[in-house]
C-alpha cells in the first residue's frame, strides 16, 4: 500500500515549479491557477524573490499549486497512491488528490486561508518554536512555564522527538528559556509572525469556515488522514468542519502516520518540493520504504 504525504509551509523555495518532472502539465496548471487569483503565480514562484513567495498568502496557492502538478505528473506516470494525508496546508493538497474539491476551489481556499493568516500577524501577532529530543513530561515543565507569560501550546507533533508550541511572544519565549535551564533538548524559534495552530487563531477559524462553506466538496476517493483528529473521514460536512478546527488544534502528524502504518501502509512518497516529510518518515516507519519526488530521478 502506498501513501503520498504532501508537505506545507517551510518546504517552499524560488524555482521549485521548475523542478517538477513535466513542465507542460506544470505550466498550464499554474496558468489556470494565475487566472484564478488574477496574478501572474508562475513568475512569482519562478522568478520572484525569498521575501515575496514567504508571505503565507502567497506561500500557500505556490505550494498547493506544485503540490498537484506533481499529482499529475506521478498520475500520468500510472503512479498512483491508496491512501494521503498533508501537513497543515498539505492537507488541502491530500484532499484535492482525492477529489473532494476541484483545483479552482483549492486555490482560493489556500490564498484566502493564507490571507486570513496573514491578518493575523497583524491582530494576534505571536511565534512558534521547535522543541526537539524532549519527554512528555519536559514538555510540560516548559510549557507550563511558559503559561506563566501568556498562552503557549503544542501546534504540531511531528515526530516522537520533535514537537512545536506556539502562542504569545512572551509565553513562548519563556519556554525556551525552560530548555535551556532544564540542560536537555533544543529549542529553535522559527520565522513566524504569527501563533498557528493554537488557541488564539479561533477567531481566524470562523472567518476560513463562512468562506468553506460556500465551497462545494464531495466525498474523497481514497482514506485521507486528517490532521486534528488522525482519522479518515467520508463525511463531506466532518472534512469541512476539520479543516475548520485545523486554524486552531495542533498537528497530529505522529498519530497521522501511526493511522497509515495500521491502515497496511509500506511505501511513503513525498509529493511536493524538499523532503521534509520523507526525513520525518524515515524515524518513525524505518520498515518501510520511503521517498520524495525531487529525491528522484524521472525521465
């Protein structure tokens, strides 16, 4: 059983358009992407600069958008998968795959949820950081310290050593202090502007489901694994209200990939730019084979 796993923001870099393996399918999906949100998205992502793609508004359609012209791609190749699952913004990649919504609505969902994003560094600003090689329960001792500042949560669970908080400035700035007092671990404050993936971007969750609600989706063709509850969901209406409650609840990627190793899962597939997701693989699923397009050479 093969899985592919679609990575999200972080994973972008100028050029990677050009990267994928069949540069007429690439084009003409950016070309329709572009008429979609009315900017030119191929220059943008081949030609433009670190600082521009970075803006989540405009990090999240050049993802999603490379993210299906390698669905392409790998389809016209006969190389299919039976199940997906993405992370964060790759979910909507997982699900467009499946088709539960057309490519046309999946760029406007990723640039307005971008966009709604981006507002909220503005209303709600706040960071993130990474915490790797901790324990649960060091992981608590931090966090718990630094609720003594202000909110900080976990957003995601990417591996058993690597989980990421995120909150108010003060809140997550005194939980790094926590690991460097504890001696053990590392903390790595990452570029963001805002606390994705926690408590405070609710009021960004209802505004992204007014938006979702007027996008038609249809029951996915294969399992997806979604990010806030781990599970495989039929339900058009449960897809809608989990993409809703992924603004606000942590990535449960461990889980996620622990639901795809039960469900017969032997072969991973990247499907996007980088191979963060493969690296992550690689530590929890070492029995079985893993692989990320760009790792590969395609004729």
């Amino acid at each position: 059983m093969k899985a592919f796993l679609f990575p999200g923001q972080g994973s972008q870099y100028i050029g990677m358009g050009g990267n994928v393996a069949d540069q007429n399918i690439t084009r003409r999906l950016f070309e329709r992407a572009s008429d979609v949100l009315g900017f030119n998205l191929w220059s943008l992502v081949q030609d433009g600069d670190e600082t521009t793609l970075t803006r989540t508004e405009n990090t999240q359609p050049a993802l999603f958008v490379t993210e299906m012209a390698w669905v392409e791609v790998l389809t016209a190749r006969d190389v299919l998968c039976d199940a997906a699952a993405g992370h964060s913004l790759g979910e909507f990649s997982a699900l467009c795959s499946a088709g539960v919504f057309t490519f046309e609505d999946g760029v406007r969902l990723v640039r307005h949820r971008g966009e709604i994003m981006a507002r909220a560094t503005l209303s709600s600003p706040g960071t993130m950081a990474a915490i790797v090689g901790l324990g649960d329960t060091d992981l608590e001792t931090i966090l718990a310290e630094g609720r003594t500042a202000g909110i900080v949560e976990i957003a995601n669970y990417n591996a058993p050593d690597q989980t990421v908080v995120s909150g108010e400035i003060a809140a997550v700035d005194r939980a790094i202090a926590a690991v460097r007092t504890l001696g053990r671990g590392r903390a790595i404050k990452l570029r963001v502007g805002a606390p994705f993936h926690s408590s405070i971007m609710a009021h960004g969750a209802a505004e992204f489901a007014q938006l979702l609600a007027e996008i038609p989706l249809s029951a996915p063709r294969l399992p997806v694994v979604n990010n806030v509850a781990a599970g495989v969901e039929d339900d058009p209406e449960a897809i809608r209200q989990n993409l809703v409650a992924q603004f606000s609840h942590p990535v449960q990627w461990v889980r996620t990939m622990s639901v795809l190793g039960q469900m017969g899962a032997s072969e991973y597939l990247e499907v996007g730019p980088k191979n963060v997701l493969a690296t992550l693989a690689r530590k929890m699923v070492q029995s079985a084979k893993v692989g990320a397009v760009e790792e590969q050479t395609w004729d």
